[in-house]
C-alpha cells in the first residue's frame, strides 16, 4: 500500500478510530489506577485485549499483536496503549479533528465529507 493511499481516510474509518480511541483513553485510566492494586493488571489486560486489537485494526496497525501482547507487562503495557493512542490521535488531527482528553469532538466530524 502506498503512502498516500494509507493517509487518505473517509469519515466512517475516522468515527471508528474516535469511538475506539475513547475506549483507550478509559482503558490507560484504569491501567494507571490497576498498577496499585495487586492482580489488577492481569484482570485489565484480560479486558484491555479487545479494546486494543479493534483500535489497531482500525488505525490500521500490522502489529495489533505487538500491543496486546506488551499490554501485560505493567508500566510497558501503559506506554503500549499510549503510543496506539497517539497513533490514534495523529489518524484524527490530519483531517483536523481536535482531540483532547476525553477523545475527540463528534461535532467535529460534521465538517467531513
């Protein structure tokens, strides 16, 4: 795939990404909140499996793998799911959509074609 074919994204793959994105931002929430609990960090890599996986198929990242399997090891998993947040949040602003801390404005998505 070509480099300008993989930056061109229609507004139905940007609402996925925003919707998937705002799960992640939960998810590394929690994950700051599970690292002072004990076992709380296998329980929510247990749940963070899914959410990480559909944000990497819909960023369209070839190593969904990579991040589901980095999500187990606290503090590394942490990093994990902020870099495929900001992965997330780069797909988001090339079509000039503002992403803050609670993820992107749907308002936004109206200006899309």
């Amino acid at each position: 795939m070509n480099q300008a074919h993989h930056d061109e994204w229609t507004k139905a793959e940007l609402i996925e990404v925003a919707k998937r994105q705002k799960s992640i931002m939960w998810m590394i929430l929690i994950s700051l909140v599970a690292m002072f609990i004990p076992y709380a960090t296998l329980v929510t890599g247990v749940i963070q499996i899914y959410f990480i996986y559909k944000l990497a198929v819909a960023v369209r990242s070839s190593a969904a793998w990579a991040y589901i399997i980095v999500v187990f090891i606290p503090l590394i998993g942490l990093l994990g799911l902020l870099h495929i947040n900001g992965r997330a949040t780069k797909a988001l602003q090339t079509k000039g959509i503002k992403v803050g801390l609670i993820g992107a404005r749907m308002a936004d998505f109206d200006s899309i074609q």
